[in-house]
C-alpha cells in the first residue's frame, strides 16, 4: 500500500489566474496528485504518492515554462501542534528584489513613454514636429515594447510553444499589434494618427500596477513574516555545572555562558534569558520568576507570570526578570513553527467559492481571444476603418485580463489568516471560511472551556463545636494519597491556608465514592453520603452548584465540602458577543444538572439550552442531534474527550490550552484562553469570506461591463491599460482592509479581567 506525502513547491513565473489553473490541472494529471496552486503565495500545495517523485512534480511545473522549487523538507519529524505537515523553518523568497527590478522597469518605460504621448496627443507639440513625428514616436516606442515589456512577451512565448495563453498573451499580443500597425504605417509614409502611445501607455500601465500588485501582496504576507521573524537569533547557553532541576543549587564559578547561534540549540540544554529578551525555544523554566509576554503567540495583551516548573514558549518575550529555561522543543519542533505553517497551510489553500474562478479563468483567455478577432472582423464588415477596427480588438484584449479573479480570494485569505494569527485564532484551512456563514448554534464544554478546569473549595459547613479548619485539615490528611480533582482541591485550599497534613497510617481508595484513611488512631471517611451511616440535615449542602464531599467518623458526617470549578471571568461577556452574531449557545457537560444551570446561569445561557450529565462517548450524539434537529453546529473544547464531538460537528473550536487530540480534530484553533476568542474567530471568517466575496463580485462584474463596451469601441486601448491595472489593485486593496479589523464591540482600553479570589463563605 502506497503512502502520501504532502509538500509545498515556490513556484515563479506566475502572472493571472490562468497561470495558476494550468500549473494545477497538470499537476494533477499526475497518477494519484493532488494538487491546489495559490497565485497570491505563488505557492503550490502538493499531495503525492510514493509512486511520484519530487523532481517529477518540478520537471512538470517547468515543463510548462514556469520555475518550481520544494520550500518543504516531508522527512523531518512532526511539529507540535499535530496535523500538520512537517516542515523547516519558512524561507523566503527574493520578492523584495524581483519586486524592486520590476520598479525600475515600470519608471523607466513611464520615462520614454511621457514623450511619445506629448507628441501623438499634445497638438502644439505633434504640429512642430511635422513629418518627423512618426519616426521620433517609434524611437521612443520601441524601447518600451521591447524592452519594458519583455516579461510579457517572454511569457506568452512560453505558454504558445504548449498551445496554451494567459494574460500575457493578451498583453502581448495588444501591444504588438498596436506597435506592429503603426510601424508599417510609418515605413509606407503615413503621417496620420498612429498607436505608439497606445503601445508605450499599456504597457506601463500594466507594468506600474504589476508593481503595486507586487508591494500589495507583500503588504498581505506581513502577518506571517512577522511570525516567521519572530524567533531568537542567539541563545546564551549554560556551558558546564549541574543539569535539569539541580541547577539552582550548583551554580558557581564553574558555571559558562556562551552564546551560539539558534540554530545550535538543542534539546536538553539551559539557556539564560534576560529581561527584555526573546525565550529561544519551548521548554520549562529551571530558576528565576518573571512575566511573559506571549502576545504575538495567543494574542493576549496581559503578561503571564512564570516561576520555576512552568512551560515557555519560543518567541514570547521576557518582561523583566532573569530565567534559566531548559530547552525541551527545538527549531521546526516548536510551537512558533507549528503556528506559522498552520497559518502558511491556510493560505496556501483555496476556499470552495474560489473554485468557480479558478473554472471561468481557465476558458477566459480562449474566448477573449476569439472576441478580439470577431471584434475586428466586425467593425471591417460594417465598413469601419481598420485602423478603428485594430483599436477596438487591443481594447478588448488588453480589458480582459483575469488577474482580478485570481487574487480575489487567496489575498483575502493572506490577511485573514494572518490577522487572525496576531490574534490568537488559527485557522486551519480556507473552507473553514464558508462553514462559519451558515453555523446558528455553537456548543460549549464546560470544564476547561468557560471554566478555569481547576476545581476549588467554595464552601465548608460543619456540625456541632467542630471547626472548619479543623475538618478541612482532616479531609486534605486523608486526600493527600488521591489524585482525584476533588482531593487536589481540597489539598490546595488546605495548603492556601498554612494548614499542615497530619500523617496517615493507613490509606483506602473508594473508586467512585471517596476515600478512607487513619490520622491519629481515628478512621477519617472523606466522600459521598451513602458512606455514613448519618448525615445531619444542617450540613446537607443539596442546594450548592458543584461537587460536595462529607468528612466524618465514627460511620457520621461533622463536615460537608463543596467543590467547584470557577467561571472564567470574561465568560459571561463572551456569550453575550456570540448571541450578538445571532448564535444560540449551549451548554455541554458531565456534571449534575444542579452546577450546569449555575453556570449556565452565570454565563448567560438559556437553561433550555444546557445538557448536563453527559457521558463523554455521548457529547458526539449531543451534537449529532442538534444536527439532526437542523441546526448547523460549532463545538468548542478542550479535552480528549470532546475530539469526537469537535470532529462530528460542522465546525471544530478547540482551545489551545487543550489537547492534543482536541486541537487536531478541530478546524479552527484558539491559542488564547479566553472565551472571547470564539467569537472573534467567528466574525473574522465571516467578513473574511464577505472580502471574498466582494472581491469576486468586483472581478466578475468588471469583465462583465468592459467587455462590451470595448468591442463596441466605448474604451480606447490607454484607458483598458489603466482600468485592467486598476481593478487588480483594487482587489488588493480591499483585501489588506483585513490587516486592521478588530473584534466587535472591544477596544484597546477593555479593561483586564480581575483575578480570581476565595469565595467570601470559605472560613
């Protein structure tokens, strides 16, 4: 059985839509390829099997007079972040120079071009030249349709010697006819109008916006270049002394820094960073307390504070104080480089809307062809002047271009995505955009997802003279040889206190009901109810949202313990953003029904809206029947258990804190821990996909119009140049309006969530 492998190729040479769509039917002509070629990227993304060789996918793409390179190295181990594509760290290609180079064509053209109009349309100036005219106008002309626009001529070369044509084959065809007319006018004596200027003025009208196309694209990519620059240069490594967690006792004057490149990092190595400084590479801080910023990472604008035992990030940024991390993920292994190809990936794809381009573009460029001939056929068989007729045929194959179609949708995607990665929301491919428009009820797990995940003590009743701190000391002796949530919530409100264990000498696990240990020669019971023979009715704590335990002996309870997890605070103003995207939130989890309607009630959801004690194998069919129910779903969560759900429901949201498992079963992921972050997601996929839309409206309507009226002679060749030019840049511009959206309804003076504190109640 063969295997796949999945690569990315450069691919250069590429002008229009057409282009693109060429490279990928042949590509996919391949035996098993599947192939999906982005003009906006100038990249192709390429699955193949084991039957066809990398070399194979270039020789094609260069077959067809285009260059390719692999950017993807499929050898190299996966990344963090799972589903992705391995891949080294990003390269960039030489656009900035290409990008210059094609400036200096575009001013030099405008510098010979300027003359030639003065003399074919400034009458003075066309009078005083006399029968000179003609012979000055080709003098300057000619470097412009030679020279200038030699990238065009080259092109439809190219492309002629396969029997296909692009835009450049329109280009180039317009110009030369224009030129090629005038010039047999000018060797037989005419001093009549001639088309030098129509020549000269189109090409560097399309030479000018090739290169605002050029800088606008490149305006576009800037959100995923900053991630790829986002890592440390150098490292300061520890050289010498202790290793691993003994660091903080050894270090002396045996101790070395030295400072190598980032590429010499490896795994296992201590690494000093300084206030101020970029952290070199995933791993866990050995010694030094400080706060970091990870906002270019999860998009949140607070720094998180981190001590020794915590994980760091590479790329985020140290605030302030000193840290000794050892390195634990490394160069392309890193969390920074499994967000930037992630981001890359969905770039790279192509959204289902942009197929229909990609179908008209493919048969555009034919068609106009054949109107150009029966435009000048036309205008001969009525009796117009052929001079006419010519003007009328370069208008119409100089207006045709289909650049705009091919850049309305992949860069839109360049700015969405890379917008979204300043943010926090990683989204994993570009038909992630069409299935926001139609979602109308999003699913929320509870633990982990609107809550912190990290239960706590909120309530202690007791009987008789019995203290609470005594009973919490007692049930945290006991819980100290369970790993259950509930005892480490016990444990930590113990430990919060100063309250000391007292030692056991004994120890039982009850699975499911509690557990049972001997402090002092007394049999201490901690668990539910069935377990004591008594429960007094003043410490029943029936009415309390979360889970509640019982501490007591001698076969009576003398304690009750209420447990639960806390609301994350932006909760509640998060639900409220998504209702206002006219989305129905529900309620997903495994707790009583009693705590899922006290959060429920917290965060704003409709009580009839809230599924509690759900199984874990059975939030697949909650989801399921909301769907069968006609309601199109999106699920967020966080857990193992919520994968089945993320994969079944029509769009996946897994919060970044999550699993691994959860992250790669969902299509959208949220590097950001709070709530707030669905929402954003939401709305920029959907006025991602309007950009898109608006786009391909533009696109499709411009040719529509144009048309037309160039066959019917409304458009004169120089205007064509303009207007063509003009409506690639346009659809640009319009994409790069993504680089500034901000979320609905937040500003930059929202004010930072409080911290959470112990419940007033909790003695």
């Amino acid at each position: 059985m063969s295997s796949t492998t999945e690569i990315d190729l450069s691919i250069g040479g590429m002008t229009c839509a057409s282009c693109s769509s060429r490279i990928e039917r042949k590509l996919n002509k391949l035996d098993g390829v599947s192939a999906s070629v982005n003009l906006a990227t100038e990249k192709a993304h390429v699955s193949f099997p084991d039957t066809v060789t990398r070399e194979q996918l270039i020789a094609t793409v260069e077959k067809l007079g285009y260059q390719a390179a692999a950017v993807q190295a499929p050898d190299r181990p996966a990344a963090e972040l799972p589903g992705l594509a391995p891949d080294p760290a990003l390269e960039t290609t030489p656009a900035r120079s290409a990008t210059q180079a094609l400036a200096r064509r575009a001013l030099i053209a405008a510098a010979f071009t300027v003359p030639v109009v003065a003399m074919a349309m400034v009458a003075p100036v066309t009078h005083a030249l006399g029968s000179a005219r003609p012979w000055l106008e080709l003098l300057f002309a000619l470097p412009v349709v030679t020279w200038a626009a030699y990238p065009f001529h080259r092109a439809a070369v190219i492309n002629a010697r396969h029997l296909a044509s692009t835009m450049d084959t329109l280009v180039s065809l317009g110009v030369v006819a224009a030129f090629g007319w005038s010039l047999v006018a000018t060797l037989a004596g005419s001093t009549g109008h001639l088309y030098y200027e129509v020549a000269a003025v189109v090409t560097t009208f399309l030479l000018a916006g090739r290169y605002a196309e050029a800088r606008a694209k490149a305006r576009g990519r800037s959100a995923l270049t900053s991630l790829m620059e986002l890592g440390a240069k150098d490292v300061a490594v520890l050289r010498g002394g202790a290793s691993g967690q003994d660091i903080g006792e050894d270090i002396g004057e045996d101790i070395v820094e030295d400072r190598i490149p980032i590429e010499a990092l490896d795994v296992g190595m201590r690494f000093v960073v300084r206030p101020g400084e970029k952290i070199a590479a995933d791993g866990v801080v050995l010694e030094g307390r400080s706060s970091v910023d990870a906002s270019l990472i999860t998009g949140e604008s607070m720094p998180v504070g981190v001590r020794p035992g915590d994980q760091v990030s590479g790329g985020t940024v140290n605030t302030h104080g000193r840290l000794i991390v050892q390195a634990q993920r490394v160069g392309a292994d890193t969390v920074l480089a499994g967000i930037t190809r992630l981001v890359e990936r969905a770039q790279t794809g192509k959204a289902p809307v942009q197929r229909l381009a990609d179908r008209v573009s493919a048969v555009f460029v034919p068609v106009v062809l054949v109107l150009a001939v029966i435009t000048f056929t036309g205008w001969l068989l009525v009796g117009q002047p052929a001079a006419a007729a010519l003007s009328a045929a370069v208008t119409v194959l100089v207006i045709a271009c289909p650049c705009a179609l091919g850049l309305a949708t992949p860069t839109a995607l360049l700015a969405g995505t890379g917008r979204g990665a300043e943010l926090g929301i990683l989204i994993k491919g570009p038909q992630i955009l069409e299935q926001t428009r139609a979602i109308d009820t999003v699913v929320f797990d509870k633990t982990g997802t609107l809550t912190l995940g990290t239960p706590k003590l909120t309530h202690i009743a007791t009987t008789g003279r019995l203290r609470g701190t005594a009973a919490l000391q007692a049930a945290a002796s006991v819980e100290a040889g369970s790993e259950h949530p509930v005892g480490r919530a016990i444990r930590a409100a113990a430990q919060e206190r100063g309250l000391p264990l007292k030692p056991l000498t004994e120890f039982t696990n009850l699975p499911g009901w509690g557990v049972y240990g001997i402090i002092g020669g007394t049999g201490v019971t901690v668990g539910q109810a069935d377990l004591f023979e008594e429960v007094p009715v003043d410490i029943r704590l029936r009415d309390r949202a979360g889970t509640t335990v019982y501490v007591g002996w001698d076969g009576i309870a003398r304690a009750a313990l209420t447990v639960a997890d806390e609301v994350r605070p932006d909760t509640a103003a998060a639900i409220e953003r998504v209702r206002a995207l006219g989305l129905t939130a529900h309620l997903l989890t495994g707790d009583n029904e009693r705590t899922a309607l006290d959060v429920a009630r917290q965060v704003g959801i409709d009580p009839q809206d809230v599924s509690a004690q759900v199984r874990p194998e059975d939030k697949y069919e909650v989801v399921q029947r909301l769907r069968a129910g006609g309601h199109v779903v999106a699920m967020v969560g966080d857990g193992v258990n919520d994968a089945a759900a993320l994969a079944a429901a029509d769009l996946g949201m897994a919060m970044g804190s999550g699993t691994d498992v959860a992250i790669d079963s969902a299509d959208i992921v949220l590097m950001r821990t709070d709530v707030a972050a669905v929402a954003d997601a939401i709305a920029l996929s959907r006025q991602t996909l309007r950009i898109i839309q608006q786009n391909l409206a533009w696109a499709f309507g411009y040719n529509i119009a144009a048309l037309p009226l160039a066959a019917f002679g409304r458009l004169s060749p120089m205007i064509a140049g303009a207007a063509m030019a003009a409506s690639s840049v346009l659809v640009v511009a319009n994409s790069l309006r993504l680089r500034n959206w901000q979320p609905p309804g937040q500003g930059d003076d929202d004010p930072a969530p409080a911290r959470s504190r112990p419940p007033a109640d909790v003695p």
